[in-house]
C-alpha cells in the first residue's frame, strides 16, 4: 500500500476495500486491525448485525444508514483477510452471493415464469438442497472435511440466537411433516410443560427445574412459529416495553425524592401500574 495514500470519503466501494487495505498493510496500517483474524472480528459481525435490527425497529434510517456501513465493513474486513491468505477477496464475494442469486431465482432471469408464491419457495428448496449435494460432492472429492452436520437439522446453524435456532430446526421438522397439525396443540403442551415446570419446582430438582423450563422455551418458540411471529422481535418488544415502564416509575420516584432502593414493592407496583394505563390509553 502506497504509504502516500489519502482517504477521502466516498459512496465508491472501492475507496472502503482501499482504506481497508491501507489499515491492515503491516508497519504503516493500524495495530488494532492488524492484530484482528476471522475468530477476532466474528463477534462483531453479529453485534453489527443486530445493530442494524435495532435501527430498523427504532425507525431510525438515519442511523439505518451508518449501521448499514458498519456492517459492510465486516464484509470488508473478512474478505481483507481471506485475500491476505490467498483464500479470496471482495471480488469473489461479490461473485458468490450474485452467482446464488440469479441461480435461485430462475422464475425471474431463467425460463420459470408466472409462478405462484408457494412454487417459488417450492422451487427455492429443491435449489438449495441440489447446492447442498454439490458442495458435499465438491469436498469429498477434495479430500477436505464436512461443513455441515449430517440429517436433516444439521444444515441450521448452531450459533443463532437460541430463540430464531428453535424456531428454524421446528420449521425444518415441519417440512417433513413432522408439526402439529393445528395451533390448539401447542397451547396444550404449553400448559403441559407448564405442569412439569411447577411439578420439578416443587420437588426441588434443580436439574429438572433447567430442563423443563427449556423444554417450556422450545415450545413457546414452536408457538411463535404458529402464530407466524418472531419470537426475538417480540421480546425485544417486551424488553422495550419493560425498560419504557420502569424508566417512569424512576422519573415520578425523582420527581418525588425517593431514591430507588427506598421506595418499596408496593410503591413502585403502583407506578408501574400508571405507566401501564398511560401505554393504553396512548393505543386506543
């Protein structure tokens, strides 16, 4: 990298694969990105990712905008130390995900025309189960290992947030046939875990008291599933919802001059309860 480079801001991706290239360039590139590899930046990659969730829930396209750049920038920056390694660059990320797109959507550059939503996903399966095949042909005969783990589940990622994994692994079952046929089911096994929940409580089984309580956030999950919700966007509404509450009843207990530790279940119950009717008084 010419040690004489000046960045200058630019809606060109080339200018960021540059500035990247310029902080990861030995002697003259930035220490903290040097010292970074794949395992390093991975968790920032996610926490990006769900940066630019929470932008789009806060209807913030302003912020939107700088999330979207900074989630950009992994790619940047992953695809930075591939090429370093002779792996691959930018270009053939690009070339990837475009090659995948057109490849899966046939009804739209190919000859499959006029086809209807539940044939488009129909068709969007047998695609990707035929790339499945060809990636596994492709490494057996390179000698390289397994990606993916064997069965039918094996192809959801593990690392997704224990929520959206329970959801994708039900839906997978669910292809197959394996799923309750209507919704009142899962209510009804909702209220049975619920029963083993309280029945491991009331024995004192800490082990048990763990697994059945998982066993109440699967199905929960499968219920979110059925109800054709998202059961992390919901709880996060929840956890909005509960920190927009509790932020009240620390207002109206400083407007008070009580300090939080003092004020009392009772008190802040009662709080509690104000903000409550102030949320539904502001839908109706």
């Amino acid at each position: 990298m010419d040690q004489n480079f000046t960045p200058s801001p630019s809606a060109d991706i080339a200018m960021l694969i540059a500035i990247m290239a310029a902080l990861r360039t030995p002697e003259t590139g930035c220490p903290w990105d040097l010292e970074q590899n794949f395992s390093t930046i991975a968790p920032y990659t996610v926490e990006e990712a769900y940066e630019v969730a929470d932008a789009i829930a806060r209807n913030d396209f302003a912020d939107l905008r700088d999330e979207l750049g900074d989630l950009l920038l992994q790619v940047v920056f992953h695809a930075r130390l591939a090429e370093e390694q002779g792996l691959f660059d930018f270009g053939g990320v690009v070339e990837a995900i475009t090659s995948k797109l057109i490849r899966r959507h046939p009804h739209v550059f190919g000859q499959t025309r006029d086809l209807k939503p539940e044939e488009v996903k129909a068709l969007w399966g047998q695609i990707k189960a035929q790339e499945k095949a060809e990636r596994a042909a492709f490494r057996l005969a390179q000698g390289l290992p397994e990606t993916e783990a064997k069965g039918h589940l094996g192809s959801v990622p593990v690392n997704l947030p224990a929520l959206t994994r329970a959801v994708k692994l039900q839906a997978k079952a669910a292809d197959v046939g394996f799923d309750w046929p209507q919704t009142r089911f899962v209510f009804e096994k909702i209220r049975e875990e619920i029963q083993e929940l309280e029945q491991a409580y009331s024995e004192k089984e800490p082990a048990a008291i763990e697994e059945e309580f998982g066993d109440l956030l699967f199905v929960m999950a499968n219920l979110a599933r059925h109800l054709k919700i998202d059961p992390e966007v919901v709880l996060n509404k929840g956890n909005n919802k509960f920190m927009r509450r509790f932020a009240h009843i620390e207002k109206r207990l400083s407007e008070n001059g009580v300090p939080l530790k003092d004020a009392g279940l009772e008190r802040m119950d009662a709080l509690w309860n104000e903000a409550r009717a102030a949320d539904k008084s502001a839908k109706a």
